[in-house]
C-alpha cells in the first residue's frame, strides 16, 4: 500500500466505521416505524405486504388505549407543573436570600438528583400501603413529583440565578409583593429555564415504566407505559402492526418534546440584557 | 433616593418568609424520598413480607436478611451480572462508543453528522419499554438479525437464550450511547486547536495525539460522565426486564431485577429491601464521587 492509497483509507475508514454504526443504529427502529404501517407485520424487518393506516386507527379508537394516553397526560402534566410551581418557589429564597444552610442543601440536593430511584421503590410500594395511596393516579403524581423534584430545584435555582434582581427591586418600589415580582417579573424571565425543567420532567414520567409498574394495580389506571408492556404480555407479541403503531404513538410526544427542548436550551440564558442602558 | 433603595432589600429580610417557599417541595420529597430511604435501612432489618405469617406481624430479625444475602447464591450471580451489565454497557460500550462517534463525527460533511447524530438520538430520546420492544424484536428468534443472516446463507440463532447478556446490554449501549456522544462532543469541542496543533509540529501521530493531549485534556469529563452513566444504568429494571424478565434462569437477573422478584414475585418486602439497600449504597457511593468531581 503506497503513501497515497493509505491516505485514501484513512479518509474513508471514519466515514465507514460511523455508517455502520449508523446502520446498527437505525435497524431497530426501522422495524418499529415499518411495522406500524404493515397490514401484515412480522417480527423481522421487511418491506410491507400493504401499506395501511389501519394499525394507527385500530390503536386510537380502542377507549382503552385513549384512557391510558390520557392517563399517562395527567400524571406528567400534572408533575411537570407541580415540580415548576413548587421548584420556584423553593429556589426563591435559594438564589436571592443570604442563607446559612444554602450550600449543604444545594450538595443534598445535587446528591439526590443521581440517586437511582429503582432502589428505593420497595419501601415506596409499603408507605402507599400504609398511606393508602396504593393504586392511585395521583400518588403515583405525588412520588414522580418527589423524585423530580431535587432536579427541578437545582435548574430552576441556576436559572433564577440569571435574572438581574434589579428588575424585580424595580417592581417593588412600583408596589409590587415578593409573589407578584416572580410571577410578574421573574417566571417571565425564566421561560427557557421553566420549559427545560417541564420538558425533563414530563419525558422522564412520560417513559417511566417501573413506578407506575409498582404503584398500579388496576388496569384502568395504567398510563401508556404500562399499557404498551400489558400489549405485549396479551398477544403473546402477535400483533406486531398494532403493538408498533402503539409504540409510535407512544413515542412521539417524547421526540417531540426533546426537539422542542432543544429550541429552549439554545435560547437559554438570553436575560442578562435586561438591565443593560 | 436613599430611603428607597433601603427600602427594596429589608423586604428580603423578613425573617422565616424563605421558610414559606422551602416548605412545600421539602415537605414532599421528606415524605416521598427521604423517607422511604430511611425505611429501606429500616425494613432490612425486619421480616416484612405481604402473605404469611410475617405480613401479620412485622419482627426484627437482625441481620438476617444479609446473612441470607451473603449465602444465596443468586445473590452472587445478580451481583455478577450487574457488574457485567454495567461495565459492559455503560463503562465501556456507552462510553467508548459515544466517545468514538464524537471523535469520529469532528470536522465531517455536516450532512453526514447530522443524519448518524439523529439516528444515534432517536435510540436515546425513545422511551425504554419502546427500546425494548425495538431490540426484542431485532434479536428475536424470527428478527430482523436472524432475516439479514439467512439472507447471506448463514443459520439463526436464537440470540436471546443463546447469549442474553449480550441482547441487553447492547440494547442499553443503543438505548444510551447518545447521552455520552453528547457529552462528549460538547467536551471535544472545547479542545483548544492550538495545543493538538502544536503537537502535530512537534511530530505526533493522530494516535499519539489522542493518548497524551486529547484525552487528558477531557479527563475531568470522562470520570464526570462514567459517574453519571453508571448511576442511569445501575438502576436499570424496564429494559431487561421486557426483554429477557431476568431469564432464561437468572442469566439477565441484575440487582433491581432480584429485588423485583424478592419483594413482589416471593412477597418477601424485607429480603427484598435489603437487596435494595445494598443497590442504594452502591448508588450513594457513587453519587458522592460524581459531586465531588462536579465541585472540583
């Protein structure tokens, strides 16, 4: 091999070795989008016998399926705005105020946003128990909301750091209270920040399987997650078509969501202006 | 003038206000996260169970449970295929792959980036029970991995009893690898051109670059990142468990997995909570080097 033919392979090779990765990438996922327009899915990637639309609607229309999406709306929904409310409260008197504890709240905090919540789901199941909240929507909210919390509270601290408290002395002396200057001058200001933390929230319920899995019982309280694994236990994984337009369906508003955040993160600390002239 | 600008600060020093704005969130994660941590060190001390004798009444058994733990077997394999499943898929696969597509991706037609980016994302942003599914099927007996070796004339394999351990973790090296290429795109980025230039003056080979300048200039992000995969992947339970349930046997029963199956397969809550506490120490330990790497 001359100089000039190694030259020649050491071009191509990157773009090779990352096609082939791309290729592995992509095969999984092609099976679950094909299949879902297939009249006749198998388990194996093929061109399909037909295409339809039939999969998607058999899906949609099933009440069933639609109470577990709603379902699966709610708990998130209702976390995500839980964990924005409560988050900024809390990170309030984090950023602004002079505290003692600031700091080893915040290390606590940062601590318990890695903590893996798979290890504490067993004593979670006993305390819904004994609290009575085992298979309820809104217990399962409550603890989503707990274990979301430490991360909400950690961005929403960092982006409230951001915001000139200039602008909120401003609205004081125009005779505004503490909870009108961050409604009115501060949350305004942290739109970015508050749909990041939304966004993070709501996706990471949106494809939590396990808690949901622990804390719910009856079927007519499963969200999506939950529903898509029943589908899979029920037809014994026959009915490829409907189980992937399920799982497209079911994966979309995190896509969506993720593409969105991006837009969010980009725009990001833009606020800093605000005092400038 | 003065009066005014005084004015603005005393309303920040109303004393216990900031009380009022902690509450709520620390009221809810005391109930519904710290203390269940505490009744994970609790309950692993009892015989809590949900059938039986015990579900009756709740005794202390001491150590118990852990000498349990030391002598069963499954124990050790669970342990075992943590261990192989977390350095198998996050310290190396995860890592090493996302570290190898973003090296690979610098300075590439950006059309290219762009198409292997978003395939590699797309494994990531999609929910683990829809991965699952995606790698159950591709590995699956009638699969899309079977279908492409038949296709060349070769005979199929049955990839998720044959070698369960490697379907899962390459499902989870699929499902995570864009986390770390992220990471470390953003980290590769911040590689001033001057320092690898000055090394290719001075004579260094593209792999010598790598070893001696790219890769300790990056170091502090490895460690931050291994630390923070590692923690994603301990707790692990969806994917494998829709995959394989643990089986066959208990060749894929990784910790969280055996805890599932103590606690709510066996009824037994307190073997199952000691099981968990020695998940959350390994978490905890873990968690307290990942922040000392981010305070530093």
């Amino acid at each position: 091999m001359n100089a000039n033919q190694r030259k020649w392979v050491f071009r191509i090779l990157p773009y090779a070795i990352l096609a082939f990765i791309g290729i592995c990438f992509v095969l999984p996922l092609l099976w679950v989008l094909v299949a879902s327009v297939d009249s006749n899915a198998m388990q194996s990637l093929k061109m399909p016998s037909r295409l339809t639309g039939g999969n998607y609607v058999d899906v949609l229309t099933n009440p069933d399926n639609q109470r577990a999406f709603l379902i699966g709306l709610l708990m998130s929904g209702g976390q995500a705005i839980i964990v924005v409310v409560l988050g900024l409260l809390a990170s309030y008197p984090l950023s602004r105020y002079q505290l003692r504890f600031k700091k080893p709240f915040m290390l606590t905090i940062l601590f318990m946003t890695s903590l893996p919540i798979t290890a504490v789901m067993v004593p979670v199941y006993q305390l819904f128990l004994t609290l009575k909240l085992y298979n309820n929507i809104f217990g399962v909210i409550l603890f989503f909301v707990a274990s979301a919390m430490p991360y909400g509270i950690w961005m929403l601290k960092n982006f409230m750091d951001s915001v000139p408290s200039e602008l909120e002395e401003a609205a004081w002396i125009d005779g505004a209270s503490v909870f009108v200057g961050i409604r009115k001058v501060v949350a305004p200001l942290m739109i970015p920040g508050i749909c990041t933390v939304a966004i993070f929230t709501f996706s990471g319920s949106w494809g939590n399987f396990f808690v949901p899995y622990i804390l719910l019982q009856s079927p007519e309280n499963f969200p999506a997650s939950l529903k898509i694994y029943q589908f899979f236990g029920q037809y014994g994984m026959a009915d490829y078509g409907k189980l992937a337009a399920f799982s497209v369906m079911y994966a979309i508003p995190s896509i969506v969501l993720y593409v969105l955040s991006q837009r969010f993160m980009s725009k990001g600390f833009g606020m800093q202006g605000g005092t400038k002239g | 003038m003065s009066s005014i600008a005084a004015a603005a600060p005393a309303k920040r020093r109303k004393t216990w206000t900031w009380l009022y704005f902690l509450l709520p969130s620390v009221a809810i994660m005391l109930v519904f996260f710290i203390y269940p941590i505490l009744l994970t060190v609790f309950y692993s001390f009892t015989n809590l169970a949900l059938t039986g004798e015990a579900a009756k009444e709740l005794n202390f058994v001491g150590l118990d449970n852990y000498a349990r733990m030391f002598e069963d077997p499954t124990v050790r394999s669970s342990i075992w295929n943590t261990l192989v499943f977390l350095i198998g898929s996050a310290v190396i696969g995860q890592q090493v792959l996302g570290f190898l597509i973003a090296l690979l991706m610098k300075h590439k037609n950006r059309w290219f980036r762009r198409i292997i980016g978003t395939i590699v994302l797309a494994g990531w942003v999609t929910p683990e029970i829809v991965c699952a599914l995606c790698l159950y099927s591709f590995f699956g007996d009638e699969g899309t991995l079977n279908a492409i070796l038949q296709s060349f004339g070769f005979s199929t394999v049955t990839w998720l009893y044959t070698i369960p351990m490697v379907t899962v973790i390459l499902a989870n090296i699929w499902h995570g690898t864009a986390f770390s290429m992220l990471v470390f795109q953003a980290a590769l980025d911040d590689v001033p051109s001057e320092i690898e230039e000055a090394a290719v003056v001075d004579g260094a080979s593209k792999w010598q670059i790598l070893t001696r300048v790219t890769i300790p200039y990056i170091k502090d992000t490895i460690m931050t990142n291994m630390m923070l995969v590692t923690l994603q992947t301990l707790g692990v339970f969806g994917l494998i468990y829709a995959m394989t349930g643990g089986g066959p046997g208990t060749s894929t029963t990784t910790l969280p997995i055996f805890m599932y199956n103590q606690a709510f397969v066996n009824y037994q809550l307190g073997y199952g909570t000691a099981i968990s506490l020695l998940l959350l120490l390994i978490g905890i330990i873990l968690s307290l080097f990942y922040i000392r790497s981010m305070k530093e």
